[in-house]
C-alpha cells in the first residue's frame, strides 16, 4: 500500500523567523557608530526587542545565507540579550564588547585583533586562526573569571607567557597580584602544537587550574608523568 508522507507542519515561530531572513536587510539600515552609541541598552535597533532565543536561531541561520552584507546584519543582531556569537570582524568583536553584556559562548576565527576587549561573563571562547597575543591571554586572565572552555589551536604566537597570564596572579615583578591570572576555574584548555607552548605551559596550567578536566594537547600525559615523577 502507498505510505501516507507526513509533514510536519511549521510553528509560528519557525514562520516568523523565515520572514525576518529573508527580508532582514530592510531593517539593517545603522552603522557600527550609531550602534555603539546605543551600548548596551535597549535602543531603536529593531532587533534589540527579540529575546535571546528567537535572536540566536536568525543568528545561526543567518550564517548558512553566505550573504555579501553578513557583518552588515549580524551588527545589528549583535544585541544586549545575545549570549552566543560567532565573529571574523575585528569591528564587531569591539561591538559585541559594547552592545553584549551578557555574551557566554563567543567563537572569533580568522581576526587579527589589535587587542582583546573585556568580555566579563564569557565562560567559552574559541580564538584561532588569527592573531593572537600573550597580551590577550593576559586580558582574559583579568577579565573572564566564569571562563570554563578556552580553544587557542592554531594561534602560533601564544607561548608559555600567555598561559601564565591566564592563571598565575603575579606581575612582572614577581609580586603577587589578586587582580591578574583569575581564571583558575577552567575546565577544558585546548591547545596544539601549532602554538608555542612547552611542556612548560603545560605544567603552568596543571598546577594553577585546579578545576581542568580536559587539557587537550599532544604532551599532556608526558607533562603529568613527569609531574608525578617529581611532586
């Protein structure tokens, strides 16, 4: 006997949410200036007023469009609900830091970032493929104290400094220092040998992120035998 095909039938949302792609240029009409002097507030952007979860599925879908204006759109999806972004404009990494508060899961690939902005209640952060600093690392140390997942592979200018800046409250003097090296709650640090960190690091990392779960690098077991070996 033939089978019946059943679809199943789109919600309202689902309807709402295909409209606003496929007509979301009409309401993209703000440039980076007028955004950033909205901050953090609820402005007259149209998409300030979505919550967060109808904004981040236009956000996700928007991406698989490929269109010539995304940085276009996403800046002005780039809200103070978002919590969760993906970004390769250096522009809109500096937005986000202005527009999003509330940002937790920020992915940043193939920007060549002049500095890191403060990102205050991030607790996963994806930075590869661009270029970046120990400086950066050291900003995130001071900042990002929720931090729980950090990604650095293929950030070849990260070294053992940077990974000290991450965890170890000390300034350059070797004085101690509450407000440098706080995030010691990581539980997952993912690095490759695509950076420039040693076995050195390695160790840094163990012994200052008491909470790591997950430290995902080719010489992790040869650090933690030769820590055993030597406590």
């Amino acid at each position: 006997m033939p089978q019946v095909k059943c679809i199943t039938p789109k919600t309202l949302t689902d309807v709402c949410i295909e409209f606003v792609l496929k007509n979301i240029e009409l309401w993209c009409k703000q440039t980076i200036n007028d955004l950033q002097i909205i901050g953090p507030e609820i402005g007259d952007n149209p998409f300030d007023q979505l919550p967060c979860v109808i904004l981040e599925q236009i956000v996700i879908k928007n991406r698989r469009h490929y269109r010539k204006d995304e940085n276009l759109i996403l800046q002005h999806l780039l809200t103070p609900q978002l919590t969760s972004v993906f970004v390769s404009d250096k522009e809109l990494v500096q937005l986000a830091s202005i527009r999003c508060p509330l940002m937790t899961n920020l992915t940043i690939i193939n920007t060549n970032l002049n500095f890191f902005p403060k990102f205050e209640k991030l607790q996963e952060l994806t930075l590869s493929m661009g270029r970046v600093e120990d400086s950066f690392l050291i900003s995130i140390g001071t900042y990002c104290t929720h931090l729980r997942q950090l990604d650095l592979r293929c950030c070849p200018s990260v070294t053992d400094y940077g990974i000290q800046g991450l965890c170890v409250s000390v300034d350059n003097l070797g004085r101690n220092c509450v407000t440098l090296g706080r995030c010691k709650s990581l539980l997952a640090l993912i690095i490759d040998r695509k950076t420039g960190v040693t076995k050195q690091g390695l160790k840094v990392a163990l012994e200052n992120m008491p909470a790591l779960r997950i430290l995902d690098h080719d010489a992790t077991l040869e650090v933690l035998a030769e820590i055993a070996q030597n406590p």
